[in-house]
C-alpha cells in the first residue's frame, strides 16, 4: 500500500500549492584522495564510482582495508549546478558510508555522522549556491574501523580480513518548498478497515494554513483506492506539528503470498 500526500491552498491564499520535491542524484563519479582525519588534501588525483567502495578507485590506492600507516581518512569530492533560485528546503542525504562520515558543502561544515549503516541527513539551504554557480560537496570517511569510537558498530566479523571504507550507497539532494513532510508513518486496522496516517510537517519562515490530502493506492498496480482530506491546518514559522488522520480502505484484505494486499 502506498501512501501519497499533498498540501493545498487555502482560501486566504496564504499558502500556494506546494511546489513538486524534487531529488538531484548525486551518484556517479566522485574525485578521491587520501589524507588525515582533521585536514583535507589538497590535490584530488584518483577516482572512484559512487555507490562503491574505496578499492575501486583509479588509480588504485595501496593497502585499501588493511591495517596500516598509509592514511587516517579518505576524502570524496564533487560538484554540481543548480539552474535557478536556491530552493527553501535542501537536505543532503548519504544513505550509507563507512567508517563514519563529515560532510563539507562550499567549505562549510554541515554534519557528522558516526554511523556506517544508517542514513546521514544535513540540512544545506544556506550553504547551497544558485543560478548557475559551482557548489562542492565533500565526504570524509575513515579509512578503518578505528575510525569510529568502540561503542558504535562497525560489522565486525571474525572470518574477514579486510574492511574496506567508502561511500556504499547513493547520495542525494532533496529540494523542497515549505511547509513540507518530514516522514510519515502508516498503521493498517483491517477489523476497522482503515489506516492511520501519523505525518510531522515542517514549516519555514512564514506561517501558513492548508489542507492535507491522503491518497492511497495499491502498491503492485498503482491502483487508486481512496483520497483523504483532513481539515486546514495551521502551521506558524519555523514550526514542526504532527497530525493524525484515520484513513478509511473499503474491502482491504490480509496480505498472502504473491498477493501483498487487494480490495474486492
């Protein structure tokens, strides 16, 4: 089942529809090098495939996994436009990265994220740089597991050898306007028929009020099963509210093999 949501205008006006988010990927050839854990280098010589893992590096680097003396950290770099304004809402996304990862955008210091297997998340609208104009993302990843501290997990296996660093999942830009979904949570009642939908909202600078509109469609086919409204909203600026709407699914059924979920 998937769950889709909208935010509408008002009859004030004081909230337009919201614009489409959009996702730049930032996946594909990335610039590497090899350098401490505190400085960056200051010459990029090698590359490497984002999703991917340091040992696919061109040239390749010496000792990649191994406990050695080479390197404390690798550092990614890349680059990209954006063609207009800079959007209200941008937010870096690293799905995966080992061992830990910092991340740099046009030199300044947007986040650190310990973990190897969770996503990192970096809020970057104002760092960002439209119309046209050069913007330089910058990952830094440890080189071991040494990296990062004891008490945060690493996959340590007793039959490796070797644990290689790199950025192992897509990385991604999302633009958004405001107010926007930050998540969204979805609970089936098949007795009841129904879901509930638990969405957190973000707003920006000023307040607005607008409806929320619930679509509900079938996973497999994309079917349409049923819209939603709730009623207006209010959010003041800078405000996040959760809000939580029952969703009624006329004739849903239990999931069964091949068949994840139906109506008749």
């Amino acid at each position: 089942m998937l769950v889709a949501l909208a935010l509408l205008a008002s009859s004030d006006g004081l909230l337009t529809r919201a614009e489409a988010r959009t996702v730049l990927s930032l996946d594909g050839t990335w610039e590497i090098a090899e350098g401490t854990m505190d400085k960056a280098p200051v010459e990029f010589d090698r590359t490497v495939p984002v999703p991917g893992l340091v040992d696919m590096a061109r040239p390749a680097f010496a000792g990649v996994g191994e406990t050695n003396t080479l390197r404390e950290a690798f550092w990614y770099r890349r680059t990209f436009t954006l063609p207009g304004d800079v959007p209200e809402i941008a937010t870096l996304k690293l799905q995966k990265a080992a061992y830990g990862s910092r991340v740099y955008v046009n030199g300044a210091l947007v986040g650190d994220h310990p973990a190897s297997f969770t996503p990192a998340l970096c809020e970057v609208t104002r760092w960002l740089r439209g119309h046209g104009r050069t913007n330089e993302v910058l990952v830094r990843v440890g080189a071991s597991r040494a990296a990062v501290p004891a008490t945060v997990p690493s996959g340590w296996d007793f039959e490796k050898v070797r644990y290689l660093p790199g950025i192992f999942d897509s990385v991604e830009l999302t633009l958004a306007a405001t107010p926007h979904v930050v998540r969204v949570q979805v609970a089936p009642d098949l007795q009841d028929n129904s879901i509930r939908v638990q969405t957190v909202l973000r707003n920006g600078r000023l307040a607005h009020v607008g409806a929320v509109k619930f679509t509900v469609r079938e996973a497999r086919s994309g079917r349409l099963v049923t819209v939603s409204d709730c009623p207006p909203v209010r959010l003041e600026a800078g405000e996040d509210k959760t809000i939580e709407t029952k969703v009624r699914v006329w004739n849903a059924s239990s999931g069964r093999p091949r068949i994840p979920f139906s109506t008749s």
